[in-house]
C-alpha cells in the first residue's frame, strides 16, 4: 500500500504543506481535510468584519494538478496509538504520516463575560457576525493591542468614519514594533479620533460595555475580542507533548516530540524560532506548512528529513485601506529601530505581500516561489 499523508487543515500552513508534499512524496497519497471548501485570506478577516469583498477561493482550484485528495469535514478526534483521524461525517482516516495544521481561534475564556458578549475576527464566521451588527453599532471596542487589534480597530476607523473606535490594550500599543512604529500608529489613530487606552487590562466583558481592572467603565455597543488566540484541544486531548498554551512541541524538522509521525506546522506548533518562541503569525507559518510537506514526504520516502530553516524578516500591519507600518526586523524578530516605512507606501507593501501569498498559493510549485 502507497504511504498515507493526512493534512489536517487548509490554512497557510496545511495548503502549503499539503502541496509541497503531493509534489515531493513520490507515490504517497495526500488527502487535505478542512472544514470548509474555501481557502480563508485570514489576514483579512478584519476587512471581512468591515464588509470588504475578498476573493473567494474554492479550495479544489487551488490543489488542481497536485494529485492531493481534498476532504470537506470537521475533524472530531485523534487517535494517535491508531493513527487515525475521526471526522464529522462519521468516516476515520487512517495516516502513516500526520500533519496537523487546525490553526487557531479567538480565546474568549480570559476574561469573564468574553465568551457570552464579545465578537471576534478569528475565524470566518465571527467576521461575519461582526459585519452583520456593523450597521446597528455607533462605538465599538477593540481589546488587543498587538498586530491584530491594530488592523481592526484601524480597519473601524476607516471604513466607518463616524463610528467611536476605542483600543484597549494591557500594555502598550504594538509592543512588538519599534518606538517609530509605535509614534506612527498613535499618529494615525489621534489623527482619526481613535482612543487608545494603554496599560488596561480588562476585568471583564458585559452586553455594554467593559469594565478595567482599575474599576473604570467603558461602555461601548460591541466589543472586539483580539488579545489572544487558542488552539484546538485535539493534539493535547490525544496525548501529545504541548506547552501551556496547547501548542505541539515540535523538533527541528517540525515532527511533533512525542509523536515523530506527526507533522505539525503554524499556529499550532511551538519551536524557538532563532532562540525565541515561534509568534503565531502567517509569515513563520507558511515557511512551516511548506517545510511540513517536505517532512512528511521524507517520511514517506524514508529518508531522515532535514531541518527547518525558518527565520522572520518584518511586520505589515495595514491602517485600513490607505496607510500602514512595514518593520523590518532581525531573523530573530526583534525589531530594527530604523528600517520602518509607513504611510502609503507601508499599505502598498502590505497589499502586495498578502496578494502575492495567494498568488503562490495558486501555483502547484508554490514552494519555488517563496
Ligand atoms: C484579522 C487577522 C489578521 C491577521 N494578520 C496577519 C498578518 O498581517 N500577518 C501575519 O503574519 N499573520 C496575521 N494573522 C495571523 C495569521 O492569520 C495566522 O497566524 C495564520 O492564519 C495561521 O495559519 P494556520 O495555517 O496555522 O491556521 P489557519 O489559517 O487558521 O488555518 C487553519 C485551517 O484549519 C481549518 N480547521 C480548523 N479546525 C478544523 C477542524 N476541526 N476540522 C477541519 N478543519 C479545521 C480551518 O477552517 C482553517 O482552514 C492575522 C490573523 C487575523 C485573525
């Protein structure tokens, strides 16, 4: 029988993977299950939230000329002993190789009241319920002052101009980004009437509002869940090594510690990244995916697979359509104080970094052009 590649997950890291390893595993079976038949443009869900069109892009157009298997269904469960994959729709896929790649949701289970009142732009769905109240809201929160709460509060501010935006943040806004960054980002969001609260963390979410753990009332229409995101509970639930977050400990060809069947790649694994913690982010997740597919096909071929060389080189962040922050940074993700552009020329890089990643996703070869 052909060796079994299994990819759970078609985000950055599954499609990629999943493609990289149906171009390099010889005759090895991939099959891709996700959830939904649509590649999802995570990195614009805020635009989502704020009704923005993107592209729709059906996951079989995408794997055309790959050879790769697309299965359209919820995994439910992982027998790792087995090895196999229990779906929704009542069928088991069983794998010789594994690669997990489920990404991540909001974590709504912080603060009390998060779960019950606060919206998200997670997932596809959450930026769809957001979109859908957007016409009835005259303020909304954001709680998050990391990369994503930037990109949806800015998003807010600019698509609708009357709206009250308010960012809150428990430490300060961008900590990621260098001290020019950060003067940029305060710049734009004075300058469009955005109230940034900095060192306030959130005791608790309620259907008005939110109250601060220095007892301060913010009371707004919604409120916007983005200072954290989880993973799914599967990996820990089958009994594989994570950290405390539930992300899959992985060795340096990404093959999960525990489980060197297993494959795991984006937000849900966990590696230092030239010393550090890998961030949950698109650009050391897609590397991953690719790196992930050929693992799994050296695995397939039983070959030792080799080491992921995986470095960072910036961050976009987008303000809304029109400006934005492009940080250069060390392989290491430290922020190079100087190599900033901002304004129009950020939003035009940060455009054409997103685009060309569909792009690529495009390409059966898309491992060449990355
Ligand atoms: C609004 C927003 C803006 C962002 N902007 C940036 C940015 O500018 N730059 C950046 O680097 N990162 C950004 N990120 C983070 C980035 O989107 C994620 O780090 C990235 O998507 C992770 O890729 P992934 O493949 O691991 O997971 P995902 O892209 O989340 O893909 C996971 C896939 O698994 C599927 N899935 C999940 N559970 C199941 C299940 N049980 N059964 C079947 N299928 C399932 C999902 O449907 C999805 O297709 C942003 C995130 C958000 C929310």
């Amino acid at each position: 029988m052909n060796h079994r590649i299994v990819v759970l997950g078609a985000g950055y890291a599954g499609l990629g993977a999943a493609k990289r390893a149906a171009r390099a595993a010889g005759d090895a079976e991939v099959t891709l299950v996700n959830a939904s038949d649509r590649f999802v443009e995570r990195v614009r869900l805020h635009q989502v939230a704020t009704g923005q069109e993107t592209a729709d892009l059906p996951l079989a157009g995408l794997l055309d000329g790959t050879g790769a298997e697309l299965v359209v269904a919820r995994v439910t469960g992982l027998d790792a002993d087995a090895r196999r994959v229990r779906l929704d729709d009542g069928r088991a896929l069983d794998y010789d190789t594994l690669v997990y790649a489920l990404g991540s949701t909001a974590d709504l289970d912080v603060v009390p009241g998060a779960r019950e009142h606060a919206l998200a732009v997670a997932r596809p769905a959450d930026a769809e319920r957001l979109r859908d109240r957007l016409p009835d809201l005259g303020s909304v929160t954001v709680i998050g002052g990391g990369l994503t709460g930037i990109e949806t509060a800015a998003e807010f501010a600019d698509a609708r101009p009357g709206l009250r935006v308010d960012l809150v943040t428990a430490g300060v806004l961008g900590e990621s980004l260098g001290p020019r960054a950060r003067d940029h980002l305060h710049r734009w969001f004075a300058g469009r009437g955005v109230t940034v609260h900095e060192n306030a963390p959130v005791a608790k979410v309620a259907a008005d509002g939110l109250m601060l753990e220095d007892g301060r009332e913010l009371p707004s229409d919604a409120v916007v869940w983005a200072a954290g995101f989880r993973v799914p509970s599967l990996a820990a639930d089958a009994g594989l090594g994570v950290d405390g977050r539930g992300r899959i400990r992985v060795d340096a060809s990404l093959r999960a510690e525990t489980h060197p069947e297993i494959v795991a790649v984006g937000d849900v694994a966990t590696l230092p990244v030239r010393g550090r913690e890998a961030r949950m982010s698109c650009q050391i997740g897609l590397p991953m995916g690719l790196h992930g597919g050929i693992t799994a096909a050296a695995l397939a071929r039983g070959r030792e697979p080799a080491r992921a060389k995986l470095r960072y080189v910036g961050q976009c962040v987008s303000l809304g359509r029109g400006d934005g922050v492009v940080q250069f940074s060390r392989a290491d993700d430290t922020p190079i104080a100087r190599a900033v552009v901002t304004g129009r020329a950020a939003a035009r890089i940060k455009e054409t970094v997103v685009r060309s990643t569909v792009f690529a996703m495009r390409r059966p070869g898309v491992g060449a052009l990355l």
